[in-house]
C-alpha cells in the first residue's frame, strides 16, 4: 500500500513554555533533530499559557530534542527533553521547574475555542493489527458525564463511529478514551488516557481520525502515514524475535514469509499468538542461541529493514543463567596495580578511558578483554591512586561512555570515576567502634538532612551545609541553646538517619556559591559521597574523608548513624550507567516493553534480576564495612523484591548484626508478583527487616494524602482501634489482624521529610483552635509515639514543632523552608524539654522497648476507658524493673477525664501532659486519675 502524502522533507514543531512567577531570566531555546546538529532558538508569541514558537526545521524526523536555557547556559530541567513528531507535526507544552514535556496542556485546556450547545462528531479509527473487537470509545463533553460509542461502520482507512454530545452550557471540547471491552469488562484495556477534540466547524461538527499506539488526535487523513513498515523488532528470548509491522501479512512456511535476518539462521516464522496465518506480528525462531553482543538487522520484503533491538531477552531467567557474576567488579586497587572489571554482556567492545583531568573532553583508550560470563577487564601497573576514567562499550552499532557503576570516587558532579586508595581517606583514629546497642527496638532514630542542620545563619556552626559543619561539637545558638550536633546528642536519641549522601544528580557542584537544595533522591553515582555537602567537590578524596570525619564524630557522641538509601530508581533511565553499559536489564518493564513506575519517577530499578540483585547487597556491604555504618533506610522499599531484602539481611549480619534495616514497604504498582514484593505485606517473609507504619501514622493525625482528614489527636472519632494495634507493634494481639511477627519489624512514627511536618498539618486541619490548642495535640501525637512498641523515629525538628510554611514537598524547596530553625528551638525550649523526657522514660523502661510478639502480649494490658482515650498497663521483663508496672493514658479529648486505675496503690506521675522524664512530678494514692484534655500520663507504681 502506498503512503497517502509524500514526506515533506521539513519538521514543524511548536513549544509552549510557562516561565516561573516572578522570572528575570531570558530564557531560550537550543533545538536539534535526533542525531543532528542543535540551533539556538528565541520565543516569539504569547499565549494564555506563556510563551510560544513555531519551528520549521529543514529535515524530516520523527524525533526532536530541546533544552531550555539561558545564554550562560543555565538549564530549566536537568534533562534533555524530547519531542515526538507525527507526520511531520508536534507540539507539547513545558512548565518550569518541572522536568516533564506535556502533549497536552498540563493544567487542563486554556484556549478559547467556541462553545456549542450541541456537537456532532465522526470517528475514524485505523488498527494496523485489524483487531477491532470489542475496542470502543468513552466520550463525554465538556462537564457531562461520560458515554459509550461503539463504531458501527467500516471504510478504507477502519471503523467508523458517530456521535451526537449535547451540553446547554456550552461545549468548547469533548473528551475521550479508546477503550477495550471484553470479558464483560467495560475497561479490559485501554490505549492512552484522556484525550481531547477541540476543533469544531462552524456549525458544531467534527471529523477525527486516530490510529493504533499513536496518541496525536488527526483532523486530516492525510497526516497519516500508511505505509507498510516494520514497528518493531526485538530479542525477546535467546532465539527468538518479536517482529510486529502495520500491516498484516500472508505467513507462508516455505519462504518464512519473506522474512530474512543477517547473521543468523532461521528455524521457523510463527505467528505471535494462536494460529493466524495471516498477521502482523510474528516470532522468529532460530537455530541457535543469538549472539545478543551483534547488531542484527531483519528484512521484511516490502516492509522494509530495520535493526533488531535488544527486548526481553535480557529480562529473563535464561539470560542471568548464562551471564550472571559472582566475582569482584569495578576498579581493584593494589599500590603496584590497579584491574578493571567490567560487566557488559551485551557489548561487542569495550574500552578503558582514562583522563587527565575532570574537565578532559578525551581520554586514552585502552582495550579491555572479554572473559567469563560477559565480565571485561584490563589492568594497568603503578600506582593508580587518583586514576581518572570510564567505560566505553560497542552495543550495536553505537559506542556508549559511562561512569563504572561500582566506582568509590568521583570527579566534581560524577561526571568520571577516580581510582583511591581507600586506606589514605581515614581519619586519624578511624576505627570500627560503636555505640552498644543490646536490641533494634531499643533504636530511637533522628532523620535529618546534613545541610538543614547547619545551614541556618543562627545555628553557630562554621561548616554551613557540610559533612563537617555536622561534626563541629559544642555549638550553640540563640539564647545559649545548643544546636547541630551537640543538640541531637542532648535530645537523646540512639541514631541520627541522613537524607541521601551518596552522589545525587541535581546539585550542581561546580557552583556551590549559589543557593541550591535537593533531598536527593535522584541517584546518580551509588557508591560515592556527594560532593556539595564536602569543602572542596573537585577533589575526590576530599569528600570520602570529610563524610568519614561526620560518622567518626557521630560515633564519638554514643550515636549511630544510619544512611538513607535509593536503589529503587535512578535519576533517568537513559543517562544512567546502568542503561549505558547494559541497555534493558537493570530496570523493570511493563508486559507492553515500557518501563515501570511504582517508583512514580519512570523507572523501577529490578532487583529480582541477579546483577541487580548483586549490586545492591554489594553497594550496602561496602558503605558498612568502609564507612562504619549502623543502619540503612531502603526509600521506597516495596519496590524491591523480598529475596533482594533478606540477601541484603544476610550479608549486614555477617559484617555487624546490630546493624538495623528499616523501609518504606508501600504496596506500589510495579509489574512483580504480589507475594514477592517487599511490603508490608509480605513483612513475615522478612525478618529483621522493619517497615514504616503508615497506619499508626495516619490514625494519629489524618491522612497525608488529603491535608484536611484528621486522625485521633486532632479530632477523629472511632480511632482507638487504629492507635492501639500501632501501640502494640502491629502483631497479632488479643487476635488482632498481625501485620508483622515481631515488634523490630515496625517503625513507629508520625511524622517524616516527606509530607507536611506534624506541626503544619495540624495548622490545617485544626486552624480555628489555638497555639496551646495545637501544641498540646502535637505532643500528644508524639507522646503516643514513643510510648509505642517497635523501632521509633522523629523527624528532625519535631521537637520543637518544625514547620515548613505548608510545604508538603519541599524536596528542592529553598533553605528558608528547610532548614532547621534554631530559633524556634529557643522559643519552643519546653516543648524540647518535654520530648527529652518522653526519649528518657522509653530508655529507662524496657516495657516500651519489648523484643517479641509474646512478650507484648504478657507485658501490655489495655484497659476500659471513656471514648477518645487509651489506657493500658506496662510491665517490665527487665529484672532489675521487674516489680514496677507503668500505666500509660492518652486523653484526646477536648476536656479532663477522670479514669479508674486497675489497682489500688501509690503512683509517681512521671508524665503528665506539660512535662515528662523519669523524675517524680506528684503522687496519686487514689484509684482515681484526672487526664487534662489533650495529655498523656504515665505513672510508675509497685506491681
């Protein structure tokens, strides 16, 4: 079949882009076709979104690439962004500050278009595949409820539908989803997500055409291209390609259809699924495993040829069985030699760069050989402390360059890999000695940010925003308070958990005069420190020594440290080392071939394959082992798969069994079995492993995912329940629905980095109630918090009721709204104090430290009490406690109980609402306590 339009020869493309409010800077355009040259562009037109160009580029692509710059080159994005062209056309729609390119206007439409009472509209639709059945469309117009259309009429191009939306108020666009019914499933399957019709003929009539896997909306047939090509031809197994075109074809088993492939015999041609004889997606089989380090190309006569892309094959148990590795990889130091291990199966080639320097554009190549299992390797004699270099690899037929994804250290930004020897960035007096730690449930984790606690002018720490400025002890701050460090130590904690420090992407380290922020959760180099938080970012020893001196001071306080770690996605799939060095294999893919995103950032890295599986349990047994690192917080957990946690498990009790793992167990939308993944659901399939509890989190102050929902502290009836299978660990108690076996399973909290802070969230929900009003609910929330069984955690800050401003995701929020406020702590001195007691009692008694399921049980009695309070008992298994019981009240009412003790006898009140600790503040020798409104009380008596 021959195309309906000839190519043009020529691109249009138009950009719309909405500058940030307030915006000084002349922001431009660099624009290239994909694999050409780059031009620099100016905005010309306005629009109600911002600004506009119509770019006519002089070749005909179907991809085209753009940056959004200054003239200085300064970037709104961090990545390239990408723009699909159809038949000769695109347009997408960019927002500052926001990394994503938009087809479609991101706000919801803003044109004015004119509006109809009544609209009339044909639909072609065109399915290169001819499987129209059950395929339909869900319609609706503007502030209407939807519909169903089904097409009930054929013509050359496919099926045809009509439709008839009315709306009294007006029309401007009509909204749609192609749909695929079956199964009595109204919603089997669908292709893409809403997309809108907004160009109406004068009398209210519209005439579209829409074609399979393309998301552009034609309103002229002759934009589409019809001819016969092949869409796709991928490696899916180890001798088998998917090869799948626009059109159906004859299979005839003499000639294999007509289908011929270099390099490579063919066994036979079989349709992709059942027994079609005619059909546009076939499987090649081949005699012989494929060589997956060529580039093969497929011919399909009068479709034409295309080279054959690397698919699932790489995704599959076949693949890791023949080129899984068990050895040593990246850079192998030794003062007479250095060996370069590389693992790249897929590579035809692979090189050694090294360079001179960080900045270097070239560097001398050196040949590495192929061994065992698609493992390269090379090695150079001397010397090699301070090597600078990368990989370079030959996958098809185009060279890749890329950091080693098991390099130590780094050049500023991460931009290249350093060979160290390691012995030469220890401190003086660098050893593995460690505060004790009997139990995990003895841990009371500080989650902080190593900028936010220095950064501020009030805090009094020279090193502002570095490894060391978290060193500096004896700091104080506004009215003598003691701040950084020396305040952490004072709070009384047993682990301070930072925020991301190995090398993230999205700071740029080369200018580090200028005010810039990141949480870090954009990995960029895994087993090297970040530069910016160290005192010179260009040499790479430097922030290796300077991270140390941070844990050795730590250590020295009696504080364990723990690091936050992000092997669940990277900062871009493309970019990435990984996807540089072994294209396809280290990230998770849909059924569909796209990629994954549970992760919610387009990539889920795949732990369940063996190299990643490796590289993680290696990564983490190397921060340990050099750094001296006591714990580890897995972001985003449930990404992973349950035998990737339990390896990690195994490897961190060989090295130090005291060391704690804890992780986000979200159940997330990522394509692996349910009962693999590494949630809370599967949490007795992972001991030792501690999840956070969202559910205690939530019940105490409302849903972080709706701003005004509260939980028990701020108002919410019914929530007793909820906060007292929180209190007892999650296990299954008085036959309670057990979420985990064990109480170190569980990390108790109500309050982290991510969301509103405690303090802004009850601001929201309560903002009629008064300051005392909201002060005396977050220390509600945080009494109950640590009079909890499992592994407790504050965030940095909470305790003196840290506010953001509101800000839910200050991820690269400025300083001024991350940053700790040591002020506030002056101010909020009591509030301090109060959690400094509430830290003292849970370590003074082991009843709230418990270390079983059965101990809980024997040890915490709940007991009768009014609506919105909680009482129960504690006893201590400890035996030097054991003739002392704890009774444990949290009032949420709005007004004083009174509550009936379960045993006669004189208590010692040792919280009471406004003060807490381990010291006496009064004595009841009735049967009979009064709980102020909004208070805990705990009470210490004989048994």
């Amino acid at each position: 079949m021959q195309p309906i339009a000839e190519a043009s020869g020529t691109t249009k493309i138009t950009i719309h882009y909405q500058e940030a409010k307030g915006n000084t800077k002349d922001w431009s355009l660099w624009v290239w076709p994909e694999g050409g040259e780059g031009k620099e562009y100016s905005f010309t037109g306005q629009d109600a979104f911002g600004k506009t160009v119509e770019i006519e580029l002089p070749v005909d692509t179907k991809k085209v690439g753009f940056i959004i710059r200054t003239e200085s080159w300064e970037k709104d994005g961090e990545n390239d962004r990408w723009l699909d062209v159809q038949n000769g056309e695109g347009e997408v729609w960019v927002k500052s500050g926001d990394e994503m390119t938009y087809s479609e206007p991101p706000d919801g439409e803003y044109r004015d278009f004119p509006a109809y009472e009544k609209v009339k509209i044909k639909i072609h639709y065109f399915r290169y595949d001819n499987q129209y059945n059950g395929w339909n469309l869900w319609m609706w117009p503007d502030g209407k409820d939807g519909q169903a259309v089904q097409f009930k009429e054929d013509d050359e191009l496919g099926k045809v539908a009509e439709v008839e939306l009315t709306n009294p108020e007006g029309i401007k666009k009509a909204g749609f989803i192609m749909r695929q019914s079956k199964d009595g499933n109204d919603w089997a399957n669908k292709e893409f997500n809403e997309r809108f019709i907004t160009k109406f003929k004068e009398d209210g009539s519209a005439e579209i055409w829409l074609t399979q896997g393309v998301e552009r909306v034609f309103y002229d047939p002759a934009q589409i291209d019809r001819s016969p090509k092949i869409v796709k031809s991928t490696i899916d197994k180890l001798n088998e390609i998917t090869l799948e075109t626009n059109f159906p074809f004859a299979l005839d088993e003499e000639t294999n259809a007509g289908i011929t492939l270099n390099g490579a015999d063919i066994k036979e041609v079989l349709p992709y699924a059942g027994k079609e004889n005619v059909t546009n997606k076939v499987r090649i089989i081949t005699t012989k495993n494929l060589d997956l380090s060529k580039n093969y190309q497929v011919t399909k006569k009068l479709f034409g040829t295309a080279s054959v892309d690397m698919g699932a094959a790489i995704r599959t148990d076949a693949f890791d069985k023949l080129y899984a590795y068990n050895g040593t990889l990246g850079n192998i130091y030794q003062k007479k030699k250095t060996t370069f291990k590389l693992w790249a199966p897929t590579a035809a080639e692979a090189k050694l760069v090294t360079y001179k320097s960080w900045n270097d554009s070239e560097g001398k190549e050196v040949k590495m050989e192929r061994g065992d299992k698609g493992v390269w390797s090379t090695e150079l004699k001397g010397n090699q402390d301070g090597l600078i270099y990368t990989y370079k690899v030959k996958i098809g037929d185009k060279w890749n360059e890329a950091v080693d994804p098991y390099v130590r250290a780094v050049t500023v930004n991460g931009d290249k890999g350093v060979v160290t020897d390691l012995s030469s960035t220890n401190p003086k007096k660098w050893n593995n000695k460690k505060p004790k730690l009997a139990k995990a449930e003895d841990a009371i984790f500080y989650e902080l940010h190593i900028r936010d606690l220095s950064i501020q002018a009030e805090s009094g720490i020279k090193q502002k925003g570095k490894y060391l400025g978290v060193a500096e002890s004896k700091t104080t701050g506004p009215k003598g308070v003691k701040t950084g460090l020396n305040h952490i130590k004072d709070l009384g904690v047993t682990h301070v958990q930072f925020l991301p420090m190995y090398d993230y992407r999205t700071v740029d380290e080369t200018k580090l005069n200028e005010p810039q922020f990141n949480w870090g959760y954009d990995p960029k180099n895994f087993n090297a420190p970040e530069g910016s938080y160290s005192t010179n970012p260009y040499k790479p020893k430097v922030r290796i020594n300077e991270m140390k001196q941070m844990i050795q001071a730590v250590h020295n306080q009696d504080l364990r440290v723990v690091m936050d770690v992000v092997y669940n996605h990277m900062y871009a799939v493309n970019e990435s080392n990984f996807n540089q060095l072994v294209p396809g294999y280290y990230f998770r893919y849909n059924e569909d071939g796209t990629l994954a995103n549970g992760s919610g950032v387009g990539n889920d890295t795949a732990s369940e394959r063996k190299m990643m599986r490796k590289f993680i349990v290696d990564s983490v047994s190397y921060w340990a082992k050099e750094y001296h690192l006591d714990g580890f917080r897995f972001d985003l957990m449930g990404i992973h798969d349950v035998q990737t946690m339990n390896d990690v498990r195994k490897a961190l009790d060989k090295i130090d069994p005291s060391i704690i793992v804890i992780g986000e167990g979200w159940d997330l939308n990522t394509p692996l079995a349910a009962n693999f993944k590494a949630n809370q659901k599967n949490a007795e399939q992972m001991p030792k492993i501690a999840h956070f509890n969202d559910s205690i989190r939530d019940g105490l102050k409302g849903s972080v995912f709706n701003e005004l929902d509260t939980g028990f502290v701020n108002g919410k009836q019914g929530m007793e329940d909820i906060i007292k299978k929180g209190i007892t660990g999650g296990i299954n108690y008085e036959n309670s629905l057990a979420t985990y076996k064990d109480p170190q399973q569980l990390v108790t909290y109500v309050e982290a980095h991510d969301n509103h802070t405690l303090w802004d969230k009850l601001a929201l929900t309560n903002p009629k109630d008064s300051l005392t009003i909201r002060k005396q609910m977050h220390k509600l929330a945080s009494s109950i918090s640590l009079t909890s069984q499992g592994i407790n955690f504050i965030h940095a800050g909470q305790e003196f009721m840290r506010t953001k401003g509101g800000d839910h995701n200050s991820y690269k929020s400025p300083d001024a709204v991350n940053q700790l406020d040591w002020k506030r702590r002056a101010e909020f001195s009591k509030e301090v104090e109060y959690m400094k007691g509430l830290i003292q009692l849970r370590k003074q008694y082991s009843g709230f430290r418990l270390a079983t399921a059965k101990e809980i049980e024997k040890n915490v009695t709940f007991f009768d009490a009014p609506k919105n309070v909680i009482a129960y008992r504690v006893t201590n298994p400890e035996k030097a406690q054991a003739k002392k019981q704890l009774i444990v009240i949290h009032n949420a009412n709005n007004k004083d109980v009174k509550i009936t003790l379960p045993k006669k006898g004189t208590w010692s009140i040792l919280v009471n609402g406004q003060k807490a600790g381990t010291k006496e503040l009064g004595k009841i020798k009735t049967t009979q306590v009064t709980v102020p409104a909004l208070s805990s009380y705990v009470l210490v008596g004989n048994k």
